[in-house]
C-alpha cells in the first residue's frame, strides 16, 4: 500500500496543512508502512455487519428554545489573533 | 505515644505536622485529618506546592502551576468546613489535564496551537469539582491533543516517570499521572481515547478509571475523536477513584452524548465482597510475546483475586482483539482530522499571517502548529475519509467495531469482569519509541478495545518488576463501574502494592 508523494501532497491540500518537501517524503514512509498494516482488515467478512457509529443508543436530543445569557463579545474575542472593531480579522476571501 | 521525643513546641508541632502530611495520603486520609481539624486547607495547599517545587524539576509533571486558584480554593473549602458543607473532595489538591478548560487560566493541550489560549469557561468536570470544594493546584503535561502513548508528544517538554526518571510515565495523560504519583496532588483527572488513562496508570502505580462512554459530560474537554474520548480520575486507591468518579458523573445538558441515567452511590459499592464474581481471563491479552515478568506478576493478582472468593472461568477468547490496532488506527484520526479543521488561526490559537492568501495562512498555521503525530494523524485520517478510500477504511473500520462489540457482550454474559494487563511491557525508555509510530501504537494494545466497545475499565497497580510498575486492568459491561471498583477495592485491603512510594 504505498503512497505516491502527489497522493500525500494531495492529501495534505484537502487538510489544508502545509508540509515541506522532508515532511512529505517523509509522511509518505510513514502512511504507506501504517497503512500496510491496516491491510489485515480487508480480511475479515463483514458483509452482513452494520456499522458503529457510536456506542450509546441515544437519539437526537433537543431542548427547549429559550434565550440565555451567553459569552461577551469581549470575552470571546480576548483569544482571537487579530481582532478589530468588534470582528475577527481575515485575509480576503473572495478574490476578484 | 508515652517515648515519643518530645521537643519545644514549634518543633514538635511541626514534626507532626509532617508525619500527617506525607505526600502519599489518600482522599480519605486527607479527609478525615482536615474533618477533625488536625490540618487546615491551607496546610494541605501548602504542602503541595512546595513538594511541587521540590520534584517537579525531575519530574516535570505540570505545564502551569495555579497558585492563585489554589489560594481561592483554600478559602473557600474553608469556609465548606466551617459551615458544615464539606464533601470528601473540599480542600483536596488536585490537577487537571492541559485539555480541559478552566476560565481565566491557560489550556494548552500540549500544543503550540493552544499555547496562549485562555479559555472563557470551565469544562462541566472542572465546575463540578470546584462545587465539591477541590483545590486546584495546576495543569498537567500530555501528549499534543492527547495523540501518543508517552507524554513525549508535548510541545514543550517530555515528563518523567517518578519510579525511574529515565523512563516514560505513559501517555496521553502523564502529567497527571506522574503528578499523583510523584505525590504533587492526591488526585488527578486525565482523558482516555485509546487508553491514555489506563496506560500510564499502570506505567505509575496508580489506579486510573475509563468510564462508561457517556457516563462523564465532555463539555469543555478539548475534542480528539469523539465517539471514543472520556474523562476520569487517576488516584493512589480504589477507594478514592470511586469518590472522584462520584463527584463528576451525571447527566448534563451541553453534552448530548451524555447518559441521562441516575448515579449509582460509587463508595457504596465496595462495601460487598467478590465471592463467586467471575472473572475472565482473554488469551489474547496474554501472548507467547508478552513480558515474562508482567505475566507473572498478572498471574500472582489474578491468584489473589482467586483467594477472595473470585472464579476463574477459562476459555475466555476474543479473536477480534487483533483487528482492535488497525481499527482504532482508522477511526481515531479520521474523527480527529475533523475535530482539528476548527484550528484555522482566525478565531483563537496560533496564527501564521505572512501567506499571500488566506489558504496559505491557514496551511501556514497548521504547518507551524501542530506538532509531527498531530499531523500524521490529521494525514490518516483525511485519506481514509476522502473520497474512493472511505469505504475501505473508515465505513470497514466501524463494522469491525461492531465485531469487537459483539465479542465482548459475549463474553459479558459468561464473565462480570476480564483481567488483563493495562500494558504488554513495563514503562519503557523516554526515546526508546518516539521515532517509531507503529511500536508507540503497540504499547496501548490492551487499552484500545475498550474504546472502542464503549465499555469502562480500571487499571490498579498489581507489583512490580525490578522495581517498575505492574498494571492490571478490569474491564466490564457498559455501567459496570459499581463492580469493577469492587473488585479493585478487594484486591487492594489484601495487597499493598498501592501503597508503595516511588524513589524519589
């Protein structure tokens, strides 16, 4: 199961994780000797087996829709890297 | 004491004072001393900030010391005792794991993402301990975003395990392992999503319990794979793990995959013997390859265990523990490349700002943030998501998950427990696996089905070898946890491996 570098730079694109040419020469090593071993999966028959997503057979809950109190804006933007006026800055996002 | 040395009065009260304060109390001696008046909340904190300050250079347990919160924390468990509302957890020193928020002070998850990020809100554990009078004295040491199996994962330093320093405590949670083990706080809290609270419970000594998936709300806990992440206690004794989980179990609203059952009374349940429980025994968790000296020190537990009325039904075998590694090795990253999409450096966090676009930005940041296993991770599991590759990994992972479920309810209805060990070595060399995944992913070989089925399991410490811990783990049922403590206390009034003091 081996890796291509363009399948790991591929990868690394839809991750939006920038990697140097070491890290994705590297990386490829690594993810094609782990996914070797996952191999032994493809063994098993498991035609007739549904899936499990989680463990606990609890349903969608819900609450009842009521206003509350909730974080400032002061509070919430005292983490961002950029604020201003109130707002999180960002490079464009649509371009022209 | 008639020949006791009597000294002047300053000298004496401290001689005292130090003989009631060894590092190594349990919760229920540091209770009963701080109930009857003998210590002040003030004269615990103290002594675990200074025995902080005598260890924690070599042992590196913590990533911030909370000396102010320990100081409103002592003032209120004060005022809890004065008026008479004191739980067994008021003026306790405790230490959380750096991934769950606490307002006003850091939570770094081990990483330079979240180096700087100072959360607005307590994690619903944090708020409930705090209700219970806990004197928190610091954040612990872990693995980045609680990936890896040694604490050598952390952005900033490694941690050493307080049996052998040149040693690794485990991981993802050894920092607050090696926190309660090195005798800095009487309780610790840690996250378990592969094993991270089993597996360095049994590299220090201590008994540290995986929950029922559900049992503890996770608001607040910084997310990694989230049908498999749970919260619970590390503790010296059973006893004290059962008051722990009490005071943090329960149903609440701002976790939707939290149990709305009712809370059983944890302290209660180890009043009952375990004459005729049955105990199984999986021959997968005890291969040809396994450590000599951890299957014997199993087989002498297990002996003892025997000795207090338990059966042993044998035959027990769960051939799907084999596909357990590949499994969780697929379902954990690609549950944590979408719970980690949220760290793009606009928000909070790290931020690069130097690309000529916002992606470049965004790549940038993740590239200098996250550390080498978060991104081989986030590598993981994004190709066995993307599009041609989903059915043959993550789609075939969560039906083998259901084999290894079934297995195990199987094996539930013929056994009320399976005995096996937390780990298949003792704690290992800091460095002896860090430049090799597949080995580090070995170490939690026991731990992982446990996650994966949703069960709880408990790690307590059963010997030695050469002078390195021993764990052995309990696993059960779902909810179980009444008779996993249990059978943990029994083992622990006929043992004293717990009480062992690491060479400090």
């Amino acid at each position: 199961m081996a890796l291509t570098q363009e399948e790991v730079s591929h990868i690394a694109k839809l991750a939006r994780l920038g990697l140097s040419a070491e890290d994705v020469e590297r990386m490829r090593e690594q993810l094609s000797s782990i996914l070797e071993h996952f191999q032994v999966l493809q063994g098993l028959d498991t035609s007739d087996i549904l899936p499990t997503a989680y463990v606990v057979p609890l349903h969608s809950v819900l609450r009842e829709d009521l206003s509350e109190d909730s974080f400032s804006p002061e509070d919430i933007l005292a983490n961002a890297p950029r604020p201003e006026e109130g707002y999180f800055r960002v490079q464009a996002v649509l371009e022209e | 004491m008639p020949h006791a040395p009597r000294r002047a009065t300053s000298g004496s009260r401290r001689y005292w004072k130090n003989r009631l304060l060894s590092p190594y109390l349990t919760i229920g001696e540091l209770h009963l001393r701080l109930k009857r008046r003998e210590l002040s909340c003030a004269d615990v904190a103290q002594a675990a900030l200074e025995r902080i300050r005598t260890v924690d250079g070599r042992v590196r347990a913590f990533l911030t010391v909370t000396e102010e919160a320990a100081s409103r924390g002592v003032a209120q468990a004060e005022a809890r005792f004065r008026d008479g509302t004191a739980t067994p957890l008021t003026g306790i020193p405790a230490a959380i794991k750096d991934n769950m928020c606490t307002r006003g002070i850091r939570t770094s998850c081990g990483s330079r993402m979240l180096e700087d990020f100072v959360p607005p809100y307590n994690a619903t554990v944090v708020e409930r301990l705090q209700a219970a009078g806990m004197v928190m004295v610091g954040k612990t040491n872990m693995d980045e975003f609680a990936m890896g199996s040694s604490t050598e994962n952390s952005a900033f330093f490694p941690t050493h395990n307080p049996w052998d320093l040149k040693r690794v405590p485990g991981g993802s949670s050894g920092g607050s392992a090696a926190a309660v083990a090195s005798g800095e706080v009487a309780f610790a809290l840690g996250s378990d999503t592969g094993g991270s609270i089993r597996q360095p419970a049994g590299f220090c000594s201590l008994a540290g319990l995986k929950p029922t998936y559900g049992l503890v709300p996770r608001y607040g806990l910084v997310a990694f794979a989230s049908s498999l992440d749970q919260i619970g206690p590390f503790t010296r004794s059973v006893a004290d793990c059962a008051l722990v989980l009490q005071a943090i179990v329960g149903h609440d609203l701002r976790d939707s995959t939290s149990i709305p059952d009712q809370v059983p009374d944890y302290s209660r349940a180890l009043q009952t013997d375990i004459k005729g429980l049955r105990l199984g025994m999986p021959i997968e968790y005890f291969p040809p390859g396994l450590e000599p000296g951890v299957a014997d020190v199993l087989k002498q537990a297990i002996g003892v265990l025997e000795g207090l009325g338990a059966r042993v039904e044998w035959g027990i075998s769960l051939p799907s523990t084999l596909y357990a590694l590949p499994t969780y090795y697929i379902i954990a990253p690609s549950e944590c490349s979408a719970n980690l999409a949220r760290y793009d450096g606009v928000k909070y966090g790290f931020s690069a700002h130097g690309g000529s676009n916002m992606w470049e930005d965004m790549e940038q940041t993740r590239q200098q943030g996250f550390g080498p296993e978060v991104k081989r991770r986030i590598m993981l599991g994004t190709y066995a998501l993307s599009a041609g590759y989903y059915d043959a990994y993550y789609l075939k992972a969560q039906k083998v998950r259901t084999l290894i479920r079934r297995e195990l309810e199987v094996a539930f209805e013929r056994c009320d427990a399976l005995v096996t060990p937390s780990s298949p070595t003792v704690p290992f060399r800091l460095g002896e696996k860090v430049d090799d995944p597949i080995q580090m992913y070995l170490s939690d070989i026991f731990t992982i089905p446990v996650n994966i089925a949703g069960i709880p399991a408990l790690t307590l410490p059963a010997g030695f070898v050469e002078g390195l811990p021993v764990g052995m783990q309990l696993m059960g049922k779902g909810l179980s946890e009444e008779t996993l403590l249990r059978i943990g206390h029994a083992f622990q009034e006929a043992t004293d491996w717990h009480q062992q003091a690491p060479p400090l």
